[in-house]
C-alpha cells in the first residue's frame, strides 16, 4: 500500500508556550482508518489542523503525499489542500446559502480566476454534486438552506463537500460530538462507507472509545502532545487506555458493548 | 462586628450605594454643567429675544401649511434629481465599501497592517461632516448634481467600510478555515461564504445609509449641489412659504417610504 501521510518529529508550540504537538512520528498508508483519541488538550485538534496546514508547525515535518507540506506557501499550498478534505464538530456550513451550493463549495480549490471568485460552477461539478447528495440521502433537500437541515443532516452535506473535493485523505474533527447517538451512528457508517468505496485514508478525533474500537484499522492515543498509543484496536488494553487519558479505568465513562458485557459479567 | 455596624448606622440613614464608587460621573456631570454656562456666556444668547420670536415660528408654520401647488412640476424635478443623486451615490458607494470594507476587516486577507491602514484612512474621511465634502468636490467639479454625488459618496464609502468590516469580522472563523481547508483562495472565500453570510446586514446598512443620504441630499441642495434643497432655501428665502411647504411634506413623504421599503426587504431576506 502506497504512503500517504508522514509525520516526522513534529513539535508545535503555541506562542502562549504550550507544546500542543512534542515529537510526534508517525506514517498513515492509502485505506487506513485511523481513530486519534486522547483527552481534551491532548493536541487532537491541532495534530488534525497541522496536516493540511491551518495550522504551521514549528519544528519537523509533514510529507502528505509525496510532498513536504510544512514548507508549502501560497499557490501551492492551496493545490495540495485539495487533496484533503475536512469536515467538523460544528459542520461549518454557510447557512444561508443550499444545500447544493454547500457542497458546491468543495470545488471552490479547483477553480480558476473570475469562475473560482464568484462560484460560477460546471455543469458536470453540478451533476456530481447533485449524485453525492443523492447518495447521502438528502435528495430533497438539495434547494433548501442549510440552516434548515437538522444536525445530521447538516454533517451530511460537511461530508458531501469534503467528498467533492475528490481527497485522499479525510481528516474528521470530532465529527459526532454535536450529534444524537442515532445520527452519530449514520455518520460514523456513512464515513466508513464512503472513504473505503473511494479508497480515501480517514483520520477521525474521538471522545468515544467505543466507537473508536469499532471503526477504525488502527487508534492513536495521544497524552500531551506525544503519541502514547499507536497500534490495531484489538491491542487497546485497559492499561493502554489509562496510559492515554491518565487516569484509572474506573475513572472513565466508557460506552458501547465491551463494558456491558463487563458490567453483566461483574453482576452475575 | 455586625452588630457594631448596624449600631452606628442606627442614628443615621442606611447607605445604599456602592461602597468604592467611581468619582467619574459626577465629575462628568459637573464639567458638563460648567461647559453649558461658558457656552452660553460666549454665545451671548438674547433669551427676551428668542421668546419673543416664538409665536413667529408658528405664524411660519401656519404659512408653510398652505400648500401651493402651482410650481409642482419644478419640485418633482428637482425631487426625482435628490433621489437620483441618494441612489447613484448609495450604489458607488455600495460597491466600494465592499471592496475597501474585505481590506479592513481583520479576518479575510490576515494582513493586520492592511486592515489598521484602511481602517484609520476611512475613520479620517468619516470624521469631516459630508457637507464639507460637497462643498469641496463644488470647488472641484462645478456647481450641479456631479459634486453632490461625490461628495456623498465620500462620506457614505467610509461609513459603508466601517460598518461592512464589522459584518465580515462577525462571521465565525471555523466557516472561513472550512473553505480555506478546501484549497479554495481568499477572493473565493470572500465572495463564496462572507458576503452571502452579510448579505442580510449588507441591505440593512444600505437602507439605513439611503434614508440618511436622501436627507442629507436636502440639506446639499442649500450649498448649491442641486435637488430639492435648493428649491426649499430658495422659496424660503423668497417668503414663498406653500411651495417650500409641498417640497417638505414630499421629503418626509419620500424618507418614510424608503424605510418602510428596507423593512420589507429585510424581512424577505431572512
């Protein structure tokens, strides 16, 4: 399998002095899915933030596909951009404009000159669009405003216009954080659905460890700023999980099946 | 302790303000009063005069009740001017405080200098009055309509960058880091995601600024940049009182409707 993300020694230090990243190594291969978790301030976010560059590390490097990223500046920057999509916590959509536009905004990255500034789209980037929100199931709601749809709904059209971009790779913010468990679920599945039909490598912040065991091919456990955790789920043992989140098992509100089946045990 | 408190407080009335209070206002109010007296003093104003006068004013207003409608076509000329020049000063400076509002504002192009330049340059123009303006760009361009759109403009560009920038800082950054993680450029962003967010604070601003510009288009007729102002100082100082009457019911008549008018599309809008 062909590499796709490279992390080396990445060290960011905010200019308020926090080491949000502290030597963090790492490789990502084409079809992985990989869950990062890790408490709050752990440097989930900015790890997530540092591989499309939103964010600018300050020592090491990120190669994202072939290419050194941390050093890429303006015109080339924004060609590379493209090939990650990103979706987030709090969708960020523009509400007022629809649905169809929202996903529009995907191609914005592809498009040259007087046509990129004022959104004036292909007809073929149309149809593309309009076939993805039929996939996603919002067919209906193609012509509505964004800020009609519900929260599901809303990250939908987030992963619509990530998917537009045609990426390589997706990177997930805490993509079910604002969701009902119902919606969280379609959206993990949809999630895992999508990238595996396009062959695109996801990386996805979670809170939910079960969720985290669930999904992915490979978890990363971050405690400040250092990768603590890095293999299958499988091998996510109670030890790994309180070297990450730092404190004892009992500690920590775990959902999902493998502590059910505990509690039952523990009862019986 | 307590009781020590309320003891002593027993002959005297109980305090109720804050106890560290700022000396700040009533140092205020007493420099407005001081201001107020010299004023008067300087201006040296003749107070049995003024009262005498005032049973004129309703004697004027009595005149300007009298409606004469002899010169109405002269009036709706020069009204429809008054509006043509609110409009077309209104749209130019639509445009450029959109363009020189996305240079001040903070959020778009990140560029602190750029923003605290355009900013500062625009807060120097908004601070002389726009009838100073007007009469400049007369000593420029020559009496007429021309000078009075310039001179507006001027005026209502600056406000329309202040005001506008404040819109664009109000949208969140996690919408523009969602477009720029799409590789999509600044302009993109800009006229993709910002404007269509402001659009609805965009014809709000421009409704309140019509209202203004077309007031304010009267008050420019008096110094010579044509519309209806003129046509009211001139009657007026004509002691043709019904026809300055007309032109001032239309103003207000005009002014109301533009309002109402913004209300509706504001209301379509969101």
């Amino acid at each position: 399998m062909k590499q796709i993300l490279k992390f080396e020694n990445v060290i960011k230090r905010y200019p308020n002095g926090v080491h949000a990243l502290n030597g963090v190594s790492f490789e990502m291969k084409e079809g992985e899915f990989i869950s990062v978790i890790g408490p709050s301030g752990s440097g989930k976010s900015t790890l997530l933030r540092t591989i499309n560059k939103l964010i600018t590390i300050s020592e090491g490097t990120v190669v994202l596909d072939g290419e050194k990223i941390s050093d890429k500046k303006g015109k080339a920057l924004r060609s590379l951009r493209r090939k990650v999509g990103m979706i987030f916590q709090n969708y960020n959509l523009v509400y007022s404009l629809s649905v169809l536009q929202n996903v529009l905004h995907g191609r914005l990255g592809f498009m040259k000159g007087f046509k990129g500034i004022f959104g004036i789209y292909s007809e073929e980037d149309k149809k593309k669009a309009l076939s993805l929100i039929k996939e996603l199931g919002l067919e209906q709601f193609a012509y509505n405003r964004a800020s009609d749809l519900s929260g599901g709904q809303k990250q939908r059209v987030g992963i619509a216009r990530a998917i537009m971009q045609e990426p390589k790779l997706l990177l997930c913010d805490e993509p079910i954080a604002s969701l009902d468990p119902s919606s969280a679920k379609t959206i993990m599945d949809l999630l895992k659905d999508m990238t595996s039909k396009r062959n695109i490598a996801c990386i996805v912040n979670l809170h939910q460890l079960d969720v985290a065991m669930k999904y992915s091919t490979r978890i990363i456990g971050l405690s400040k700023g250092k990768i603590v955790f890095d293999d299958t789920p499988d091998k996510l043992t109670e030890e790994a999980i309180e070297k990450i989140y730092g404190t004892s098992y009992e500690n920590l509100m775990l959902g999902g099946e493998k502590s059910e089946k505990e509690d039952s045990f523990n009862c019986a | 302790m307590e009781n020590v408190i309320i003891e002593k407080k027993i002959n005297k009335k109980i305090p109720v303000k804050c106890k560290n209070k700022s000396n700040f206002i009533p140092i205020f109010m007493i420099s407005v009063a001081i201001l107020t007296i010299l004023s008067l003093f300087y201006l040296n104003i003749d107070w049995v005069k003024l009262f005498s006068r005032v049973p004129d004013m309703g004697h004027v207003f009595w005149q300007l009740g009298h409606l004469d409608f002899s010169k109405i076509d002269l009036i709706f000329s020069s009204l429809l001017e008054t509006i043509s020049i609110a409009v077309l000063s209104l749209l130019y400076s639509l445009v450029l405080g959109i363009i020189f509002g996305m240079f001040a504002a903070r959020n778009i192009f990140k560029i602190k200098a750029l923003s605290i330049f355009t900013q500062s340059f625009f807060t120097f123009l908004r601070a002389v009055p726009t009838p100073v303006w007007v009469l400049l760009m007369l000593v420029c361009l020559g009496m007429g309509p021309e000078a009075g759109v310039a001179g507006l403009c001027v005026h209502t560009t600056a406000f329309f960058t202040k005001s506008f920038a404040q819109s664009f800082e109000s949208i969140s950054d996690e919408t523009i880091e969602a477009l720029e993680a799409t590789g999509a450029g600044r302009l993109s962003i800009f006229f993709n995601a910002i404007i269509p967010t402001a659009l609805s604070q965009i014809v709000a601003w421009a409704g309140m600024r019509l209202e203004t510009n077309f007031s304010e288009c009267a008050i420019l007729g008096m110094v010579g940049a044509g519309g209806i102002g003129f046509v009211i100082s001139s009657s007026l100082k004509g002691y043709d009182y019904g026809t300055a009457g007309v032109a001032i019911l239309l103003v207000f008549i005009i002014a109301y409707l533009i309002e109402r008018m913004f209300v509706r599309i504001k209301r379509s809008i969101n």
